[in-house]
C-alpha cells in the first residue's frame, strides 16, 4: 500500500501544494539566533556540555530562555568576550584555554564538550574550530571538544540544533554491520523517544538508534546501510552529512498527530517489509487514542484561519497537522527555508489554495496579516506582544520546540497549544 492511499488522498487531490507558487522574501526578518538550540539539547545529551563563546546579552539569552535558577548547575555557559578581548589586550585563545580548564576541573562528569561560537565570536574572527582541535590534544581521551556556530547573524534558531548534529556527524563510527539499521535523527524528548522505540520493536524494526544520543560515548554507527528518519524539518546539514557517509532518507511525513506519525511509522514499515496487517495492529490503538485527545478541540479550532510567520521551520507540518485533522484554515504558511525534498511527503498534504512563502520582508508580511485578520497568529516572540496589541491571538512559535509535540500520545497536548490562545482570549472578552 503506498503511502498516499493509505492517508486517504484521492488522485485529483494528490498534487497538494507541489506545484503552487512560492513567494520567496528577502528582506529584514525576526528571528531567535541558533543559540537557543542549546536548551534542548544539553537536557539530552547528558554528559555533554554547552559553552557558548559570546557576549553578556549571549549569556542573558540562555539564561532568560532556560529559565535556570541561578544556583542550579546547568551543563551550559558562557565564556565572555569582554572589551580587553575586543580591543586586542587580551588573547582570546589563551583565555579560552584558561576557561576551558577551569570548566573541566569543576565538572569532571563532562564527555563531550561543546564550543558553541556567537555572533561576537564570528564579528572578531575567533577560529573555534582550531580552538576545539588544541583543546583535544590536551584533554583528549577524557574530553572529546567539538564545534559548531549559534550564530544569529543568517540563521534562525532551530539551525542551531542543525549546526550541533552535523558536528557530530563525523565523530560517528563506521557500520560493520551488513543488515539495515534505522538511525532517527532529530532531539526528542525522552518520553517520546521511548513512545517510538517501543512502536519500532512491536513492528519488528531495527536495530534502531537516535541521533542525538543520550550519552555522548553511545554515538550510533552509520554506512550504506542506515536508514534515516528525520524527526525534525531543520536538519538539513545533518541530513546532508549523514548521506555523505552512506546513510539513506526515508521520505514521510513528520510525525505531528495522528496522520503524521502513522505516515511517519509507515516510511519505515515500508523499508522493513512490514506486512500491512501487522502495521495496523501495531499502530491502530495508538491512532485511535489521538483522534479521540484531538476531538477534544476540534470544536474550538474547526473553520478558524491561522498564519504562520517563518521561524521554527515546523511551519509546514504544523499547518498540514491543524488543516487536516483539526478542518483549521491555513492563510499564509510562511517558513525560513523551503527544503522540497525533506518536506515533499507534507507538501502533498497541503490544502491547494494556501499561500507559501519562504524567507522574510517582516514589513511586507505583517501587511498581508492585517489585511487577511486571521483568528491566530504563529510567530516568534519579538512579534507576538505588538500583535497581540493590535488584537491578534498569536501562538509563540519556540514553545511548538520546547514542548513534547510529536507522536500518538502527544497529539492532544500539540492541539491544546493552538486551541489555549483562543479558549483565553473568548474568556477574557467582554
């Protein structure tokens, strides 16, 4: 059974939005920096640590975005670059040498460290990467030191995990082994990781690995005989460095509700030879019990129009989740970058008449938000407060990344989050 019959798509409607036209922007845009990522990711990989080489207003970010006390002991930090290291009087390097040794000496359960480069770290040219190579020669085997940038300057903030991934990439081992593998790539929260890895074994998949890892020494093998599930849209320099070492995509659908985490299950069902009758004894129930968490909300959502600003790069599943199993209206699904390949599976998804636009000129579409006043609004925190002021309901994007999304099981919860704004704003009205 393909993919497409199995989701119900009838011939006429399976060009989904492939073919519409795409108003690409480039203009002034509003964006998280990449930096952000690391609040995820150093709550997975658990002897991995995050020191971000950067300015005060880098520390004040994560700081404020965690939501750390300050007398907790997160597997982060921030190394300042000050005004001696930016008018030349001190060494950066030999600082960042003496921080380094002053981390490790304190925090011996440390594995894997990660020198996570800034926008100031970029505007003074500070070589991170030869950094990481000197400070693996002095504390290499107990240490492992990588790189990777959280750079705002040209990207948005989910790149961020992209840019950490792909840095691991690399460090990964050769597969001996000659049977296929499945290798997901992507953080997710470690409920739903055990959710899916309980789902692979009663299908009779695997070996299964995640990427990341939970322990930085348990890095998963990969060759010509991985195959890749993404569990997120924004891996895309990940994607691109695990193909160079052999590994191949499965195309699907990201697993967002219940339709999209069946499609996603079945990409790999398919590449394992599952009988059909056994795919749905597996995954039935699981289906069953999130179209029942999302009937809870339907009412609240069905018919209602929402716009997506480009941010998180979830923008596209997301709107294929709300529109198909939740009759939401999509106007305008704005996204940082239009990857086709990895969201072809979501784009044949799509309702045809949806507007699509890739990139951003902030001005131009705030315009087009206030002429089509829709119900919600999706955007990143730097625009939902001046909507909000306006009257719009807005939805904060970063949070759709913060919060167990994906899967069966998490289905309600991802539909509570858009239903939440509008329950709050009918409440409130006067």
């Amino acid at each position: 059974m393909s993919s497409l019959a199995a989701l119900g798509r009838s011939p006429a409607d399976q060009a989904g939005c492939t073919e519409a036209p795409v108003l690409r922007e480039r203009g002034q845009r509003e964006v998280f920096c990449g930096l952000t990522g690391i609040i995820w990711l150093h709550r997975k990989i658990q002897d991995a640590f995050f020191l971000v080489v950067g300015s005060r207003t880098c520390a004040h970010l994560i700081q404020s975005a965690a939501g750390v006390m300050i007398f907790a002991e997160p597997r982060f930090a921030t190394a300042i670059i000050d005004e001696r290291d930016l008018a030349g009087l001190a060494d950066a390097n030999e600082e960042l040498d003496r921080v380094v040794g002053q981390l490790l000496a304190r925090r011996p359960d440390i594995r894997l460290l990660f020198l996570v480069g800034s926008c100031p770290s970029e505007v003074i040219k500070l070589d991170l990467s030869r950094a990481a190579q000197r400070l693996n020669r002095t504390h290499s085997p107990d240490v492992r030191v990588l790189n990777y940038s959280g750079s705002g300057i040209e990207t948005t903030f989910t790149q961020g995990e992209d840019a950490c991934l792909a840095a691991l990439v690399p460090e990964m081992p050769d597969a001996i082994a000659t049977a296929p593998a499945l290798l997901v790539v992507g953080a997710l929260a470690e409920v739903v990781e055990d959710q899916m890895r309980r789902l692979f074994a009663a299908l009779g998949i695997g070996p299964v690995d995640f990427l990341p890892p939970r322990r930085a020494r348990e890095l998963p093998a990969v060759g010509p005989n991985t195959r890749m599930l993404l569990a997120q849209p924004f891996l895309a320099d990940t994607a691109r460095a695990l193909e160079a070492r052999g590994a191949v995509h499965l195309p699907a659908p990201f697993p967002l509700g219940a339709e999209g985490t069946t499609g996603w299950l079945r990409a790999a069902a398919e590449a394992w030879g599952v009988p059909a009758e056994r795919f749905r004894a597996v995954t039935e129930a699981g289906e069953q019990r999130a179209r029942i968490a999302l009937d809870r909300h339907r009412e609240t959502l069905a018919g209602r129009r929402i716009f997506f600003f480009p941010d998180s790069h979830l923008e596209i599943p997301l709107a294929r989740f709300l529109a198909r199993e939740l009759d939401m209206r999509p106007v305008e699904i704005g996204t940082p970058y239009l990857h086709r390949a990895h969201l072809a599976a979501e784009l044949l998804l799509l309702p045809r008449d949806v507007l699509l636009s890739e990139g951003q000129d902030v001005d131009r579409q705030l315009d087009r938000c206030r002429d089509e006043k829709p119900d919600l609004v999706v955007c990143g925190l730097g625009l939902a407060n001046p909507l909000e002021a306006e009257g719009f309901a807005t939805k904060w994007s970063i949070e759709l990344v913060f919060t167990p999304i994906q899967g069966y099981e998490q289905a309600g919860d991802l539909a509570e989050l858009f239903a939440r704004p509008l329950v709050r704003r009918q409440k409130l009205k006067v």
